[in-house]
C-alpha cells in the first residue's frame, strides 16, 4: 500500500498507470478502526491543511491528519 501526504483532497490520483478514485465506504470503516483489511492496490492518503501544520488543539496535541482509502477504478467493476 502507497502512502500519499497531502494538503487537499484530490478527486483522482495516478499512480503507476492507473487512475484512483476515493472509496468512501473503505475510507469511512478504517478510519472508525471496523477494518484493517485493504485491497492490494489501495492507496492511503493522508491530508492535513497548511494551516493546522504544527499547530495543537485545546489538548496540546498535534492535529491529525484525515486518512482517505483510495481505490483503482478498474478493481470497482
């Protein structure tokens, strides 16, 4: 699996000749830690904005980032 750091979320990513969509349903389960298990040709990309780099919350933690599973749209047929 690929990880990509980004400061926005792309509606598609090529990586390696094949074009990737966002998988929504994916995205949502593994971020609410339902599933560890990731398609073999899925990519993770994790975005956090310019603005909250290096910068805390009210807890004195660093922000997170958001995790996205991205999907080729081949693999969803």
């Amino acid at each position: 699996m690929k990880i990509f750091k980004r400061a926005n979320l792309p509606e598609q990513i090529n990586y390696n000749g094949k074009i990737y969509e966002v998988n929504i349903e994916l995205s949502a389960l593994y971020s609410i830690g339902r599933t560890n298990k990731l398609p073999h040709d899925a990519i993770k990309v994790e975005v956090l904005s310019r603005k909250l780099k290096s910068k805390t919350d009210i807890y004195n933690r660093p922000y997170k980032p958001s995790i996205f599973i991205f999907t080729s749209i081949d693999s969803e047929k």
